[in-house]
C-alpha cells in the first residue's frame, strides 16, 4: 500500500498554514467593513475593541463547559491558562504556560505572534493590536469568573507590539 | 379525619399479590391515595403557545390516568408569570390569568374520569426558562453553560415577592380547577433550585449565603401556597437529593438533605427524590445508569424527613419499588418516560400483564425534542402524543381482510405485523434466522445498557402471538415462495444490505460483517477498523474496545453518532474517548491491505492505520424482492432499515404507520 507520509503532511501543513492567516485577514477585512459603514467620525480603536469584546465574551462562554473545577483550583488554572494560549496557538503563535512559585499565578509567553504582522499588512496601529489582545483576554475572563465564583485578572508585562521581543501576561487570582 | 377520594379494590389482581407494596394505600397529609404509584409531571409541548390546553394535552394525559390505576397522575408543570420568563417549553400550559382555569379543569376531570387523584405541578423554569423572552430569571446573574438557555437576570427582592405571589394565584386557580394535589418542582436547574445551589446562587441579602438563607425563597413559596392548600389538600415538592455540580461547585449532598429537612418544617407533605441537573456532567436517567441506581438517594431521605418520599429515574421495572417500599426506603413508586413509553404500564403490572408493557429504552429523544421545541414524541411507542387521534390511536378494524406476507421478523416486521393482525388480517411473517429479533439480536450485545432494546423485540413477540400472527422462521422469503403464495400484500421488513468498500481489498478476509462480530460468529484481531461512525458502528466499537481491543472508527459523517439524540449523543463521545478508541470523522476507507488500511480525509489527505479487520458497519436500503413483487402486481410495502437504514424508533414508527393503513 503505496504512502508517502512526508508529501501527505506537507500538504497538510501548507493548508493549516493558509487557513491561519486566512483568519487573520478575515479579521482586518471585517475591521474595514466595519470603518466603512461606521462613517469618517468613527473611532477605530473604539471599533476594534467592541470587537475584541465580544469575542472574548464568545470564547469565554466556549470555555465554560470544558473547565473543571473538580481537580482542584490548581489545575483549573492550568487548565484555564493552557485554553487561553491554545486559541492563539491555533493561530500561528507560538505560546508557553508557566507556574512559578504562587499557585495561583501563572505567566502566559507569546515568544511569537501572527497577530501584528496582520496587523501591520492593514496599516494598524501597533496600540490598536496590544489593546485589542488585551481586551480579548479580559473579557474571557469576566463570565469565568462569575460561573467560578472566583476572580482573576490578567495582566500585560511585556508586549511584542512595543517591541519587547514577547508578550508576556501574568495570570493571577486576586 | 383523612379523606378517600376514589375507592379501589386491588385484592382480586394478580400483580397485587406479586407486588404488594405497590397497590396498598397511603395517607399523604389528610389525602389517602389507593396505592403506590404516582404519574410524574412531564412537559409533552402538546400545549397552545400561549399556555392553553388543547384536547391533544388532555388526552395524552387521560391515557396515563388511566394507567395509575387510581394513584396520582400530575399535569405537567404550569408556568406562572404573564411575561413568560417561567416558560420553559414552547408548548408548556400556563397558569397567570383565571382565564387558564377552563383549561386546567378539562385536565383535572380527565383524571378524575379514570378515578386517579388530580396532581398539579407549579414549575417557574428559572435559568433555563423564558423560551420565548431575551432573558430568563434567577437569584443570580451567573452565566449559562448550555448556550441553548438564555442569559439570566438577576431577581430584585420585589421579583421574588412577585414570584411567590403568583406561585400562590396559580395554586388558587389550580384548586379551582378541580386538582387535589400541589406540587412545587424545584429540580434539575429550575428557579427553586437555582435559588438552593451556591452554583447559581452568590446573593449577599437574605435569599443567599448558607443553605438556609439559600432555601429562604423556597421557605417562603411552601408557606406560601401551604395556605391556599390548607390541611386537605396535601403540598409536594420535588427537590434534589444530589444536585451532581460539584464541578462547578454545587450544593454538597449532606446540604441538600438539609433542604428535605427544612421543607418538612415549612409545611409539604410529601417529597419527590431527584438526583442532578440538565447542567450536569453526570449521566442520570439514560439507558447507561443501571436501573436502581438511585435508590441510595431513596433511603437517605428516608433518613432524614418523616413525610412520604417518592422517586422516579431508572425504576424501570415494578420489582425495585416494590421492594424499596418493602424495605422502607420508599414510600411511592414515580414514573415518566416508562409511562411515556406505555401509558398503562402500572395498570399491566396490576393484571399480571407484565409481558404487554412495552418498556421505555432510555433513550432520552422524548427531552431531546422538548428542548428542540417539539412535540413530544417515543421513541419506541408511536401512539405518543397521538391519544387524540383515535383513527391512529386505536384504528378500526380492517374494511377488506386481507393475506399478509411480512418479510422479516425485526421491529419493524413484528410492528407491523401486529397491528395489521389486530385490525383482523391473516399475517404471516417470514424470517430467514431461526429467531425473531433482526439486527436487534445483535445491536443488543454492545455495552452501556443496550440489551434493554431487546425488551422491545420481547414485547412486540408476545403481541404478535396474541392475535395470531403466523411465524415461518427459519424460511427464506423468496421469488419463488411469493409467487407460490400470492398474499394480497407484502412487506418488506428485510432490513439493510451491508456496504461495499468502494476501494481496493474490499473482498479480503480481513473485512467482516458488524453482526458476525456481536454474534461472535467472526474473530477478529487486536486492531480493528470500524468502517461507519453512526450508531451500529459507535456500538460495535465499543463491544470490542470493551474486550481490550484497539479500535479506530472511521465515518463519513462530520461528526460521529449523527444518528443518536443529542440528549444521548454526549454520553457516547465520552465513552468512546474514556475506551481509548480513535475516531476519523470526514473520512473513508480508501484500500485494505494486509495488516493495515487507507485513510483519506474529505479533503484527499492519506493516512494508513494498522489493523487486523476491518469491520463493516455502513448500511444501505434492501429491494432484493422488490422488483419481482411487483412484477407480480402484489401490494408492496417496504418499511425500516429496508427503506432506508435508520434506526429502531424508525423501524417501530414504520411498522406501526403500515400496519394501521394496509
């Protein structure tokens, strides 16, 4: 039975690769639709955050059902840190989750993003694209939070669109 | 002094000395209810949309007074808000204006027709509520987990004296109507439950806080509506003994007894013993939870409150209830889908007519339509939500009789098979096998309950036997036969022809038939591919994953298990992942070779997997017969998996449509 395993996967490979940034620009392109029906007045950032918003608020409902509460707050966080770094990986980025000392804090490193590359492809400003992560992360949290019973926040420490090499959040019960 | 409402006299039935506990009488509050055996409140969406009884609601729920045989049948539970947010069905009978009276009276007479006690339910669904408004209601405003429900909005206090002042009208125009009993439901995820879970429940003021300031609303609305109910009419309440959240943090079990307890002082008289809520992660009331499961829940109430307990979810068959009430465990056997399944079911065991019960197989589509906002319908009893149509219901006997060939002895053959016998034709039934049963013989040895859909074959053969139908087993239905024959009509009840692989080693010795496998008449190897990710072959892998094997499914269906209900469906997945077996959804098999198989994606990926068999699940229509039949210009019928493969519920309703119109 004739199979070539590395022509298989390559071309697996380069379709991932395209549905990624097909992602990407179906963003920007709803972004300009959305300038364009807003009128000249409109505020893009303000835009772009709405935006950020509800799809946090999407994905945050989207978690509900997979965390588990039932392995203790320890790895519910884990597991909370890991599905928050999967949706960017999913993406193209390349992100790491890590515990230090406090169990109830963990870092989240984007050591690479697809995210401003688009960002600069539709002449965005780099504030636009860091806020707009910022938001999307935030407002996962505001409905897990409130079906927890817990509060968490999420903090941005270092940023890749400031030009500091990586983001790098901090994860942390309040 | 305690009342008695209807006299009835058990002692001359035979399953009243088989059972004993169950027909004998029992005082709830100053009310004496004949026997054991309670009708459970359930949502059937036979209603008007706007909350009023149609004739399709009152006779649905006549069939099932009928069947308690003079215990209690409960209507489903009303809703009781003019804005709708209670509203959990489309379909759910209302109770905010008198003008809902007239109504609720039809339902109150129609049992007290069939001398059963008259239950209603008040049910205000909470979080999972307002079916047809933006935002349902709850203590707190805490996100849903189904997106199916809607957002929730948290209740002001003057909401909850609201709430409470028209659980107490609707209880007044429901003791207009003629009811003799109250039930407050406060279970798997509506608003008293929401109000008792610190799941749903993060208030600050009084409503909240510790299990006793979480039962505070609850409290209130018993006291509240003890009042209108006064001392003959008794007040239930259905409560969680195990709310199965602890994943999202819920109520512990021990507080939950704590809500029997507080109950009891507030005033109910008697209590209904659930377990879990539709936003739990543990399987209750499906085919998978062993019948009894529950009854632990049972006696630990009984432990903790002195009132009359009942209890419903998995008590099947009459032996468990009637030997928990024995024991002391349980006071009343409670009853839903078994009597969705077959209405007259109490009424059997009562005859000694156990082998007539057409028994539910917890399949769960009966919820899953509710949700869907449908119709009730059974999966397995096709008269369902059809009582008020006596032509479908009961249908007459035939104009013209006729001589029935019936090829194939499965559900749907049996099906139809006894009904055209009862309605006065000559049947004959033909089965190639030297039993009855079809593929239900096999698809009865895969794991997680599934020999329970056998019961359906058992039932269907002792009715068949009762009105005469003729078996040929062991006899293959042939041109030749039809033509030597010649019955006036015949039915082609075969069942499916099983699929080719439509690639290269298709016809290797490595590929077998899913039926030679559950029947143990092939052996296959440690690696098996399963081809077909529907549910023959969600079955077949999981008997197999079961003896240690590993297996792979692969399915042309983008998602596997697109034939079973979704209220089921989840269950599955989870045992498929917890067996280690592998799904390939959006694939086929491309080449069978030796000791391995082709794989391609929809979208022409190719990948092997290692495996010693190949097992053939896929199914196609059968019309072997079909064109010599009408080459003869007999009547030809073609029903089930013959027609198009599907699954039991769709040979039973086939064989049952036939069957009444031949």
């Amino acid at each position: 039975m004739a199979f070539d395993a590395e022509k298989e996967i390559s071309k697996l490979w380069r379709n991932l690769h395209i549905a990624q940034g097909e992602i990407g620009r179906t963003w920007f392109r709803w972004r300009e639709a959305a300038l364009d029906i807003a009128g000249p007045d409109a505020n893009p950032l303000e835009i772009s955050l709405k935006a950020a918003e509800v799809t946090g608020r999407e994905i945050g409902k989207a978690l509900l059902p997979r965390l588990n509460w039932l392995k203790g707050e320890e790895a519910w966080l884990m597991n909370l840190a890991n599905n928050l770094a999967n949706q960017w990986i999913n993406h193209g980025a390349i992100v790491k989750v890590e515990k230090m000392g406090n169990p109830f804090e963990v870092f989240i490193k984007w050591e690479r993003c697809p995210w401003p590359t688009f960002a600069k492809e539709y002449g965005v400003k780099m504030q636009e694209d860091l806020l707009g992560c910022d938001r999307i992360l935030q407002s996962i949290l505001s409905d897990v939070n409130i079906f927890f019973n817990v509060n968490y926040k999420i903090e941005t420490l270092k940023a890749i669109p400031r030009g500091e090499g990586m983001c790098l959040r901090r994860l942390y019960k309040v | 002094m305690a009342k008695l409402l209807f006299e009835w006299d058990y002692s001359s039935y035979p399953g009243a000395k088989k059972y004993p506990h169950l027909f004998k009488p029992i005082q709830i509050g100053n009310l004496i209810i004949p026997n054991r055996i309670k009708y459970a409140a359930t949502e059937e969406n036979l209603n008007s949309h706007d909350g009023f009884i149609t004739d399709a609601g009152v006779a649905y729920l006549r069939e099932r007074a009928k069947g308690v045989v003079g215990g209690i049948c409960t209507m489903q539970g009303v809703y009781m808000d003019k804005n709708r947010q209670g509203q959990g069905y489309v379909g759910q009978a209302a109770a905010w204006d008198d003008k809902f009276i007239p109504g609720l009276k039809r339902l109150a007479d129609a049992i007290h027709a069939e001398r059963a006690l008259a239950g209603c339910q008040l049910m205000h669904c909470g979080r999972v509520g307002a079916v047809d408004v933006q935002y349902c209601q709850g203590p707190s405003a805490v996100p849903q987990r189904l997106r199916i429900f809607r957002p929730v909005q948290e209740m002001t206090k003057e909401d909850i004296k609201q709430c409470i002042r028209e659980h107490a009208e609707a209880t007044r125009r429901a003791l207009e109507a003629g009811f003799d009993i109250i039930e407050i439901s406060g279970i798997v995820g509506y608003l008293l439950s929401n109000f008792i879970s610190p799941y749903t429940n993060r208030r600050t003021d009084e409503y909240g806080g510790d299990i006793r300031g979480r039962m505070r609303f609850g409290v209130e609305l018993i006291q509240e509506v003890k009042k209108l109910c006064g001392k003959d009419v008794p007040l239930g309440i259905r409560l969680c003994a195990e709310e199965l959240l602890e994943d999202v943090r819920g109520s512990k079990p021990e507080e939950s007894m704590i809500t029997y307890q507080i109950a009891e002082e507030a005033g109910i008289d008697f209590i209904s013993v659930t377990a879990g809520w539709q936003e739990s992660i543990v399987p209750v009331i499906s085919r998978d939870v062993p019948m009894g499961s529950w009854l632990h829940l049972a006696k630990r109430a009984k432990e903790h409150v002195k009132v009359p307990t009942s209890m419903a979810y998995r008590l099947f068959k009459p032996d468990l209830p009637n030997k928990a009430i024995g024991e002391g465990h349980l006071d009343i056997w409670e009853m839903c889908r078994p009597m969705i399944a077959d209405p007259q079911m109490p009424k059997k065991v009562l005859e000694g007519r156990e082998e007539d019960i057409r028994h539910c197989v917890a399949c769960n589509l009966c919820l899953a339509r509710l949700f869907r906002d449908a119709p009730m319908t059974c999966y397995i009893n096709p008269i369902c939500a059809h009582e008020s149509d006596p032509k479908y219901a009961s249908p007459p006997p035939a104009e013209e009789k006729k001589n029935i060939m019936i090829v194939g002895a499965g559900p749907a053959g049996l099906e139809c098979a006894y009904m055209a016998a009862r309605r006065g034709h000559e049947v004959h039934v033909y089965e190639k096998r030297k039993e009855i049963g079809g593929t239900i013989i096999e698809a009865s040895k895969a794991p997680y309950g599934d020999e329970e859909l056998f019961n359906c074959i058992n039932y269907q053969k002792a009715q068949c036997e009762k009105v005469g139908v003729t078996f040929h087993l062991g006899k293959e239905a042939t041109e030749e036969l039809i033509k030597n024959e010649m019955p006036d009509s015949v039915v082609l009840a075969t069942g499916p022809v099983y699929s080719k692989i439509r690639g290269k080693g298709f016809d290797r010795e490595n590929v077998v038939n899913t039926l030679d496998v559950l029947s143990d008449k092939a052996k296959v190897g440690e690696r098996v591919v399963v081809w077909g990710n529907r549910k023959p072959g969600i079955g077949v892998a999981l008997y197999l994953a079961k003896q240690k094997k590993k297996v792979t499914i692969v399915g042309k269906d983008k998602s596997a298990g697109f034939d079973i209900n979704p209220s089921f469906k989840w269950r599955y997945m989870i045992y498929l992942a917890q067996n280690g077996v592998t799904v390939y959804n959006d694939c086929d098999i491309e080449e069978v070779g030796d000791g391995e198989v082709m794989i391609k994606t929809y979208d022409g990926y190719r990948f092997p997997v290692k495996c010693d068999n190949v097992i053939v699940t896929e199914r196609e229509a059968n019309d072997t017969l079909k064109n010599a039949i009408q080459k003869e210009g007999i009547e030809l019928f073609i029903i089930g998996d013959a027609l198009v493969p599907r699954n039991l519920s769709s040979a039973v309703h086939d064989g049952y449509r036939i069957g009444i119109r031949i």
